[in-house]
C-alpha cells in the first residue's frame, strides 16, 4: 500500500499526537509499505532544530502554518496541492488523518476529487469537552463545525478511549467508529531495573520512588496528586514523587504549601530516549489526571512492568481495563492517598500487579496498533475496488 499520513503538527516539535505518527509511519514502512507524512513547516524555536529520529518514510512540508491560514483556508490549498503532486506520480491507496479537524478535511478535500478512502484518528482534545477546565478545541464553534463535517464525510474514525467513543456517537457520524488506543514503542522500554533517576536526583537506593509523567496542564491533577502524596509523606518517610513533564517547575508552590519540598522533585521534560530508564527508576506510576484522550504515559508504564494508580477520569481509566492498576477517584485527594498506601504497604499486591501491567502493556505495542489499522486500510480498499466506479 501507499500510505498518506495527514497531520498539522510534526517533528522536531514533541508531543503524544507527533510520536504517534512518528511510531505509526514506521511500522507501516517496517511492513512493507509505502508512506509520506504531510505536515506544516516547523516555526518559531523548531524552525532549525534538528529531528529526533532518523525517519524510515518521507517528511513533505506542505503549508508554512502561519496565523490566520487556517481561517483564510489557504493551508486547505497547500495540502490539496502538495497531496495531489505526490498521488499523480505515486498514487496513495490511503489516506490516514492525525487528529480530527483540519487534518481531516484536508483529506476530505482530497477525497472528494480523487475518491480514495480516509481514516482520522483521535487525540482526545479534539473531540472531549471540558469547560471549566477551557478543555477542547470544540470549544471554538468553528473548529466544532468542522468536526461535524469531517465525521460526516470520512470512511473510518479511531476512538482511542470510551469516554472519546461516546463524544463522538453523540455527534451522530456517518463514520464507522473502531476502538483502537494510542501505543507505545514496546522494545526501547524493555530495559533493566535502572537507578538513573535516583542517581540523577539524589534519591537513596533503599527509598520508595513514585512517578508521574506529563506536562504540567490543570488536566493533569497534579494540584491533587501533590497533595494526596502530602498525606502519603506523612507516614511514609523513605517515599519519593517525581513528576516529569514540560513545565512541571511551576509546581513548585503547590509542592511548597504542602509541605513535601525534600519528597517531591520536579524534572522538566527529558529527551524520549531517557524515558524508559525514567520508568525503570521507579516503582509505582501515579496518574492523578482530571480528564485524558487516552494517556501514552499510561500505556509506557505498564509495558514497563509498573504497578499503577490512576485515577477514574475519563479516557484514563481504560489502561487498567486489563489489570496491573488500582483505580482512584478522580479529584479525590484521600482516595488517591488511599490507593497508593495501599501499594506501598501490599508488596504482594505491588508484585502481582507488577506482572499484570507488563502483561497489559502488550495490547499497546505499537506493532499492533499499526497491524488494526492496516488491516482497516486493506478493507477500504478492497470495497472500493469491488465498488462501482
């Protein structure tokens, strides 16, 4: 097959949705098939930074992405075009949408004149909606109305939790709805027992670490989290928490307040090579979020073999469907506090919890997250060629 991945943000810029392209290009490539990722060109602070990976498919930059574009739909003409110069020399079999919005009606756009089949994918923020949290970029009608469209004109749409499923039943798509989570690159995080955080932070051999991962976003809990593990400091005095994640360092009061300035480290984000031996450094992962799409974080830590808390907001839960979690209720500082003294005193339970996780973290390898969609793309095509032209 030749596969067109659509998205509007890329490499060098870091995120959950620009891996998740990154990590399914490459094992579509790794299969044996053909793949262009069409994306705007980097700005600002990107614009000469290098990639973080040596990429196995093409990059085309088709649209500077400068304000106002969007709006002007003069970024519509530049992925239409850039899309259609690539299919007339190479013809794509399929195109594959990273998230629903924009990207998607690029691909409807292309669709529409060229006729071959389209797949978004979901990112949560896209189609969530929490509005005392400014959460959603529904939120803006405009972008809502595109949603809409999109899910009315596309073939497929991928829901990567239930709570994502159940927002977009409720805009009634024409699209088939298949459930199929976000991943993880399951090799790079099978790795051995590290000390690297406690080395990096100080931290004794003999303390308990706990470890959050994550951008500091009012989502993420973390206001709560801090103050569960306050209550968990109390009586646990060889307990650490480590949160990692882009700005996390503006925690610092919320950790002053309560009181656990010589437990609780603050690391700003790390290069995602490091992350596995982050996750290996710890032995409980502790997601005290508000509200996911569906947590990359969640699905790492367990493949890591990592006994996990999180908490029962929506699209974050789902990762202890299949064992390895305790579930807490969301916003709720004592039955977090609750939940994670309960690890810390149960070694049994912290072990067989352990080996339930890293069971669980398979159903996120990123080799079965492509093969799903593969697998969906070579349906599509198959009824469009049996289709009457």
């Amino acid at each position: 097959m030749n596969i067109a991945l659509i998205t509007q943000s890329f490499l060098p810029r870091v995120g959950g949705l620009e891996w998740k392209v990154h990590y399914l290009a490459t094992e579509y490539v790794a299969r044996g098939h053909s793949v262009t990722v069409f994306t705007t060109k980097p700005k600002g602070k990107y614009r000469d930074m290098p990639l973080s990976v040596t990429p196995s498919y093409s990059i085309v930059r088709c649209c500077y992405g400068f304000p106002g574009c969007s709006w002007m739909g003069i970024d519509r003409l530049q992925y239409l075009m850039a899309i259609l110069k690539h299919h007339r020399r190479h013809p794509f079999d399929v195109l594959h949408c990273h998230p629903l919005g924009y990207p998607t009606l690029y691909g409807v756009d292309v669709k529409k004149r060229i006729g071959i089949p389209v797949v978004a994918t979901t990112c949560g923020a896209d189609v969530q909606i929490v509005p005392e949290f400014n959460y959603g970029d529904r939120l803006n009608p405009r972008y809502d109305r595109i949603v809409r469209k999109t899910l009315q004109a596309i073939d497929v749409v991928g829901s990567i939790s239930r709570s994502v499923r159940e927002e977009i039943e409720s805009m009634c798509p024409a699209a088939e709805i298949v459930d199929i989570p976000n991943g993880v690159d399951w090799e790079n995080f099978q790795v051995w027992k590290s000390a690297f955080l406690r080395d990096r932070l100080g931290i004794s051999r003999d303390a308990l670490v706990i470890l959050s991962v994550g951008r500091n976003h009012i989502k993420k809990g973390y206001a709560y989290g801090i103050k569960a593990f306050a209550r968990v400091a109390e009586r646990f005095k060889n307990a650490h928490y480590v949160i990692v994640g882009g700005g996390v360092s503006q925690l610092a009061p919320a950790v002053n307040e309560a009181r656990v300035n010589e437990q609780v480290k603050l690391v700003e984000q790390v290069p995602m090579q490091e992350m596995p031996s982050i996750y290996h450094s710890a032995d409980i992962f502790f997601n005290p979020s508000l509200v996911e799409g569906f947590a990359q974080v969640n699905a790492q830590a367990l493949a890591c073999g990592l006994p996990c808390v999180l908490t029962d907001a929506p699209g974050n839960c789902d990762a202890g469907d299949h064992g390895g979690a305790l579930i807490a209720r969301s916003a709720d500082i004592n039955s977090m506090a609750d939940m994670l003294q309960l690890l810390l005193e149960d070694a049994a339970l912290k072990e067989r919890l352990a080996r339930e996780a890293h069971a669980a973290g398979t159903r996120y390898d990123w080799k079965t997250i492509a093969r799903a969609y593969l697998d969906i793309f070579e349906r599509l095509i198959m009824t469009r060629k049996r289709s009457p032209a």
